[in-house]
C-alpha cells in the first residue's frame, strides 16, 4: 500500500532511489521529480504523483460522458472536457450494414445530446475513437450534468465505489460518472435530485477533507427529516 | 527616459543603493496562483513596484490549425504593457519590445514544459503588465511559471527569474528602473534550481569575465529566493495550511 504520501509541486524531488517512475514524476539522474501539483505516492518500487489540476487526458477504456458538438456524414464528434475531440463513428451505431444513402446520423444523436461512451482507442497521433457498443452505453435521455474536477473523480467513487454507493442509495438517484469529470444524475424525484446534485458538488469543493463521508452522509440524513 | 535625477546615489559609501536596498537584496516579491476564474490557469506578481498578471488557456485546439505540430504541443506567450503602466502613456500595439520579450519569454520556458505529452494542442500565455518599474521580463517570467503549474501542465520545473547587474562598479542584485537607466550592465536570468539550468540569459552592457561570471552567480542565488516564493504560492493555493 502507498506511504509517504506528500504534497509536491513541479520540480520538487519526491524521492530518491531506484525507483520506477510512473505517472506525472520524472528521473533526473537519481533523484524522481514531481512535474505536476499534486500528492505524491511512494509504492514498493514504484512512485507516482496524482495530479490536483489538469485537464482530462483520455486512456483506453474510460468511460465519459460526451456532448455532440458536430457530425459528418461518417461519424460524430463529441466534446468530451479534453484536448481532444472524441471520434464516434457512425458504424458503431448503425451496426455492420451502415450505408451513407439509407441511414441519417441526426436521426440517431442529435448536437447537444449527452451520450456516455468508451474510450476504445487513443494514441498520440489520433484523437480518440469512442465507441458506445457495450451495457449501459449510449444516449442519455434524462438527467442533470454536473461537472466536477477531472482530478476529483477518484473521490466521488470513493472506495470500491463506497462514496458514489451512498450518495446513490441516500437520494434513489443513479448516478453515472465518467473519467473527465462529467456526471450525469438521474431521479425520479426533484428532491433526490437536487441532493444528489448538491451531493457532488460538496465533493468537488471539500474532496481533501479527511472525513468527507461522514459529512456527506450527514447532509444526506438531515434533509430527511425536514 | 523620464526626468533622471543626475544627483542620484546610485550606491552609498555604505553599500546601500538608491531605494535602501542592501547590493545582493532583491526588492519586495509577493506571488499569488490563481485568481482569474475563466483562465485554466493564472497567477498575479508583485516584484517591487512590478504588477503583472498572467493567464494560461490549455492544452487545447490550435487555431489556424497548419501551426499545429503532430509531434507535440506548442507554446504560444504573448507579452503586452498596459497603456497605463508606464509613465506616458504606451500605445497599447504591441510594440517592437513586447514581440521581442514574448518570444524570449517563450523561449526561457520551453525547456521546462513537456508539451510532447500532447501533441497537436497549443497551451496560451497571456502576460499583461499592470505597472512597471524595471525587470518586467523576470517578473513575468516567474509569474508564467506559476500559472503554468496552476493550470496542470506537466512541467520538468519552474523557472525562477530575477535582474543581476553592475552599478557604480558593484555586482548587484535585482536592478530596478533607476539603476537600469543609470547602470553600467543589467543581466536577467532564467534558472530552473531543481534541474540546476539556465534558460534565460541576456547581458545589456559591458562586463568583464570576472564581473560576467559573479553577475551569473548572484542571479542564479536570486532565482532560489524567488523560487521558494513561488513554491510558497502553489502550496498556499492547493495545501492550505496543511504541511507535509
């Protein structure tokens, strides 16, 4: 389990030794240097520093929540809070048989729509390919966007998913969540909703609070009996 | 430039210089990280009488999209002086000086970014100068370090800024206007202390070797000082109070 955990900023040397440096640190002759704000930890062999700012970077496999910004006639285009736009192509809607005479995007998404995706592949040379073939992809129908901090989503899931779980079963609201810090609420109830949405945002603000869910599931018992 | 006192004591029998400061004393520096809401990223300096404030936008979309690189990221800065932070009022294009020291400024901080993680994105800075009053160029090149930590963007270290220069045949540190009217030499460097680097060095003046080599020594110590302040305000915005 990590040690040592440090608060770090660009050029500060986190440790030294032979150590493998992971993400957000690099070696300089012996010593492992910090290249970003953030909290550092020091595994077994390893070090790595979790960034506090930033934008969302994608990686294979997480999942996001996209916004329509445009079309062609082959693919969508999705603003996924990155520096890169997300590439939908129509394929992967339509299925195998897609045909650019027979079939209109805009039938299926429409600019503006939220849609909860996967990153399916992304390199250095590309923007990244998105795709919404699997379980519980695709378009979303209701439900009110929350944006939080990229750096801060690791908090709102919690652990094991322990923070989002009672955040979820405190207001009978489901909760999606995606890696670049959009997420998407969804309740049959007004007042679930809106706790929910206050929820989150209590999250983003106070996610270096030691006992955060306690504070949250405070908040969340005390509307109750008002 | 401006009405010179030619009576002006540039240094003292006592080794104190025109505004009170001892030979290797920079003025008063106050550094702030953040403050501007719609920026990714910012920071405010005061460097003596200099204000500048800093904002940074990316990494994000190149526009026009051929200065794009496929191989990496590119650093745009552009350098601009309120028409209200000099005496007479400048004009507010931007001049022969501002395209000069943007490009310099760009320059000093390209070794530090590592803007090869993202490739075909452009990162933004944005330095206007509020007031000044001699050694703009350190000041905003401290202060675009800072925004640039803020905004997230990876980065091999800060670079730290600061004037050394000759006056009244004395190495000293931090020049102000005065002096750098009146002085014989006035050297800005760029230093990034973790990494033990120069990225910027400019020399206006004549110096010996001798001189040459102890007006590098006495800024690159400057640059420490400068560096912890700005260490102090990452740590004051992101940490708090809260020490490690």
């Amino acid at each position: 389990m990590a040690d040592k955990r440090k608060y770090v900023i660009p050029g500060d040397v986190v440790t030294s030794g032979p150590f493998r440096p992971e993400q957000n640190v690099i070696l300089e002759g012996n010593d492992i240097i910090s290249t970003v704000v953030g909290i550092s930890e020091i595994y077994d062999d390893s070090v790595k520093v979790i960034p506090l700012t930033g934008k969302y970077l994608p990686k294979i496999d997480d999942l996001v929540i996209g916004k329509v910004v445009s079309h062609t006639s082959l693919s969508w285009e999705l603003d996924i809070n990155s520096c890169y736009i997300g590439f939908l192509p129509a394929m992967d809607v339509f299925g195998r048989d897609f045909s650019t005479h027979s079939d209109e995007l805009s039938s299926k998404l429409k600019t503006g729509d939220l849609v909860a995706a996967r990153i399916a592949n992304f390199d250095r040379t590309r923007d990244p390919l998105i795709t919404i073939s699997d379980r519980d992809l695709g378009k979303i129908d209701d439900g009110v966007l929350v944006q939080i901090s990229t750096s801060k989503v690791p908090r709102l899931i919690g652990k094991k998913g322990s923070m989002i779980q009672m955040i979820e079963n405190g207001t009978n609201a489901a909760v999606t969540i995606g890696q670049n810090g959009w997420v998407v609420v969804a309740c049959e109830s007004a007042e679930g909703l809106s706790k929910a949405k206050k929820a989150i945002e209590m999250v983003n603000e106070k996610a270096h609070i030691a006992n955060l869910t306690d504070l949250i599931q405070d908040m969340l018992n005390e509307k109750d009996e008002s | 430039m401006g009405g010179r006192d030619a009576t002006m004591v540039l240094l003292d029998e006592n080794g104190i210089r025109c505004d009170g400061r001892k030979i290797d004393e920079p003025r008063k520096i106050v550094i702030k990280a953040g403050g501007l809401k719609n920026a990714d990223g910012s920071a405010y300096i005061e460097f003596g009488d200099n204000k500048i404030l800093v904002g940074v936008f990316g990494p994000r979309d190149v526009h026009p999209k051929h200065m794009s690189n496929t191989d990496t990221g590119i650093l745009r800065v552009r350098y601009h002086m309120e028409p209200f932070s000099v005496g007479e009022r400048k004009r507010p294009a931007p001049s022969r000086r501002e395209i000069e020291i943007s490009k310099v400024i760009k320059e000093a901080l390209e070794p530090a970014v590592m803007l090869e993680k993202f490739p075909r994105t452009a990162v933004d800075v944005f330095i206007e100068v509020l007031q000044a009053d001699g050694g703009t160029r350190c000041a905003a090149l401290t202060a675009a370090s800072v925004a640039l930590a803020d905004a997230g963007i990876p980065m091999r270290d800060m670079v730290a800024a600061i004037a050394s220069g000759k006056v009244a045949d004395t190495i000293v540190l931090d020049v102000n206007n005065e002096e750098d009217q009146a002085g014989q030499a006035d050297m800005p460097i760029g230093y990034m202390p973790s990494l033990k680097k120069i990225t910027l060095l400019q020399l206006d003046g004549v110096l010996t070797p001798e001189e040459y080599k102890k007006c590098v020594d006495v800024g690159v110590k400057g640059c420490e000082v400068v560096y912890e302040l700005q260490k102090k305000a990452l740590h004051d915005k992101y940490f708090g109070n809260r020490s490690n």
